[in-house]
C-alpha cells in the first residue's frame, strides 16, 4: 500500500537540531517533487522545503541556511535537517510527493522548540 512515515520530532530547546525521516513505499517515492510541510496551531499548512530535477532543491525564504531537504534514493527515504531551531518552528511537518494526484500525506511528525 502507498504510504509516508514521517519520525523524528520532538521536543527540542530553541538552537537546536533536529532530523526528520519519511519513509516512503516505492511507488511514491521520486528524487524530485518530494517536500516537506509544516502547520503550526491556528495557521495554514506551508511548504518548508521540496526537490526538484537535477537534483535542486528549494526552500521557504525564511528557512533558508536553517533546513536542508534531501532524499536516499535506495531506501525511498526524505530527510530534513534542522538546525538553529526557534519557537516559530512549532508545528507538526510533514512530507509528500508533489504534484501526484494521489495526494497521500503521511501523519505527521510534531516539533516543539521551547526552552
């Protein structure tokens, strides 16, 4: 069955680090059009970063320097590290493929930056 298994999310101090996974079945998984998304309490769900062809990848102007996006093409698996965390990163991120008509999302993986 096709699915996204985000992990990695937890609690963490603002300037933390983080990495988070999505395992993806084969049949979802691309090299590009994957991304990761984010929807913090009482806000839109945004997109945070995405591959694209050639191996580009693309970020939300306010991340960038903070989030790499990047993919292991032999295990089907999306990353995103995290790193210099704040509060505003609060939310629950999750990953998909896009432009798929398919539209699966996976359940999410909540990350909390609190001191």
């Amino acid at each position: 069955q096709e699915h996204l298994v985000e992990s990695g999310g937890g609690l963490v101090q603002p300037g933390g680090s983080l990495r988070l996974s999505c395992a993806a079945s084969k049949m979802i998984f691309s090299p590009h059009d994957m991304a990761w998304y984010r929807q913090a309490p009482g806000k839109q769900r945004e997109l945070v970063a995405r591959t694209t062809r050639g191996g580009g990848r693309n970020y939300a102007d306010s991340l960038k320097g903070r989030f790499t996006i990047s993919t292991d093409a032999a295990k089907n698996m999306v990353y995103l590290q995290m790193n210099d965390l704040k509060t505003e990163d609060t939310a629950v991120y999750y990953c998909t493929r896009l432009r798929d008509p398919r539209n699966i999302w996976g359940q999410g993986t909540q990350v909390t930056v609190s001191s």
